[in-house]
C-alpha cells in the first residue's frame, strides 16, 4: 500500500498533478477542498457550515475535516493506497491523521512539496477563477489564503521535515515535467 500526500500553497498544481499521480499508482484521492465543494454543492449540514467560510478564502475546521477523512478511510478498506490533497492543513490534522493512520493499521510514505514562487501561485488562481468559475479564486481570497496558508498550513512542512518524510519538488514547468520529478520521488518511495 502507497500513502501520499500531496502538498503545496494554494494554486501549486496538487490537483492538476493529482490526476496523474492516482491513475499511475492506483492511488484512491482524497482532496478534502472537492469534497467540501461537492458538500456545498448538494446544500449538505456541512456544506451549510463551511460555504461562508471557504467562499471568503477560509478553511474548514479540524473537526469537519477530519470527520470527512475518517469516513473516507473506513469506506475504502480494499484501495492500493490513498492521495491525500488539502490534508493536512494544519499541525493538529498532521497528528490526527497520524492517528488515523496507527487507528488502520497504515502508514505515510511521503510528502510530496509543490515548490512554487507566490507571484506564479496568483496569476495562476486569477487564470483558473475566469475559467472554471471557482468563487475562491478572486484577489481578496487568494491574498486571505496565503495568509491562512503561511500562518497555518507551513508549519506543517516542518512537521514532515522532522518526521524525514518531506519531498520538495519544483511546481515551476510543465506539466509533464512535473509530474515526471514527482514519479521519480514516488518510485523511490
């Protein structure tokens, strides 16, 4: 079993490189910003929760966001492994999913890093907002999210640099490009 996540400020490429990385390794993916979306979405109690909150570039509580892992854990007992994007996000969920982990019997293998300059990260959420219609891709919450990010979010790249399992990567490239540094990682994992 490969377990994996994917890590990076806003608009790094973890969805993007995502895609490819599930459908190569078999991997189950977990992006807890499309469940939280499809949750919104369906009008769900914690879509109603969270929709202000994501909408003004905010992240969901460690609680709601744990609730959603675990159940996503539990319903996939037979998978090759999982892809985890947008988790964790904070030093608390780092250690709630390691938790988890013990709770399953599974273990982290890596943490992959999108490395990527913040001024690249802008014009690629403003390009993404025109075309896919995300409400959270405006100026005003993408700067609230690189606050959010750098005062919650990179703490936990430490947290992964003390466990040994941290894996930078350069985010800037083409896709393909990208996608073939971080297989090179994988394959070693």
């Amino acid at each position: 079993m490969l377990n994996i996540i994917i890590f990076g400020p806003p608009g790094a490429g973890k969805g993007t490189q995502s895609d490819f990385i599930k459908e190569k390794y078999n991997l189950t993916y977990i992006s807890t910003g499309q469940v939280l979306r499809a949750e919104m979405a369906a009008g769900t109690e914690i879509g109603l929760k969270v929709k202000d909150i994501i909408n003004h570039g905010g992240f969901a509580s460690d609680e709601i966001v744990t609730e959603i892992i675990e159940k996503f854990i539990v319903n996939h007992p037979n998978t090759d492994g999982f892809l985890f994007d947008g988790f964790p996000r904070t030093v608390k969920q780092a250690e709630i999913l390691d938790e988890l982990f013990e709770r399953y019997n599974l273990k982290l293998d890596g943490v992959l890093s999108l490395e990527v300059p913040e001024e690249l990260l802008i014009e690629r959420m403003l390009e993404r907002g025109k075309t896919s219609g995300r409400a959270d891709d405006n100026i005003e919450s993408i700067h609230h999210r690189f606050v959010e990010y750098e005062n919650k979010t990179k703490p936990v790249l430490h947290y992964y640099q003390d466990k040994n399992c941290l894996h930078p990567i350069n985010g800037v490239g083409t896709i393909e490009h990208i996608f073939s540094d971080i297989c090179s990682v994988i394959d070693k994992l």
